[in-house]
C-alpha cells in the first residue's frame, strides 16, 4: 500500500541525447591552465591551451573593469602556450586575466602585491 510506484514509459521510438551527439564536432576553446604565483609581485607566469590553432589575446583588466593591459599573442598553433607578465608598474590591486580568440574566452582572478 505505500510502496513507490515505478513507471516505464516505455516510448519504443526513444533515442538518449547521447545518440544524438556528434562528438566530433565539440567546439574548441581556450583555457587558463594556471596563473602563478597568485598573488604576485611583479611578475606572473600565464599557461593556456589552445584546442585548435587561433589568434589570441591576453587582458588584464583591473577591479573597476578597465583593461589595463592589452596583449596581441597572434595567431599561434594548438596546444599549451606561456606568457611572463610584468605588472612592476602597477599598483596593488585584483586584477582579471582575460584570453580571449574570437570565439571563446576564458578568465582567472589574481593579485598583485607591493
């Protein structure tokens, strides 16, 4: 009497969302794999992945939303790319890193400390 009732729809025609994914066609993006150290003081080292080749940029942007940085990386091929980023005369403060090709975009949160 108060045992759960289980139903099976049962839909003979059904497919599962998987059937329907062609995980070949997964679009590629861009990553941060690591900012360090965080916090830093004055430089910072960026690692980022490209999953297909792409032109990049890297911003920095401070806590009020102004970029502060702008850094044309060019077209570069797939796979894990470093940058050094010297931020000696900036002040102290959070700052967002912003790797952006046209189509994806990723972003990390860091400090810099004097």
């Amino acid at each position: 009497d108060h045992l759960p009732v289980v139903v099976d729809f049962g839909f003979p025609n059904a497919t599962s969302t998987q059937e329907h994914l062609n995980l070949g066609s997964v679009p590629s993006s861009v990553r941060i794999d690591q900012a360090y150290p965080n916090p830093f003081n004055p430089s910072l080292q960026i690692i980022y992945t490209l999953d297909q080749a792409a032109s990049a940029t890297v911003d920095v942007i401070n806590s009020i939303g102004q970029t502060v940085r702008h850094i044309p990386r060019g077209l570069q091929p797939s796979g894990q790319h470093t940058l050094t980023l010297s931020m000696e005369s900036y002040p102290s403060g959070t700052y967002f890193l912003r790797i952006q090709t046209t189509s994806f975009s990723d972003t990390k949160v860091v400090s810099l400390i004097r």
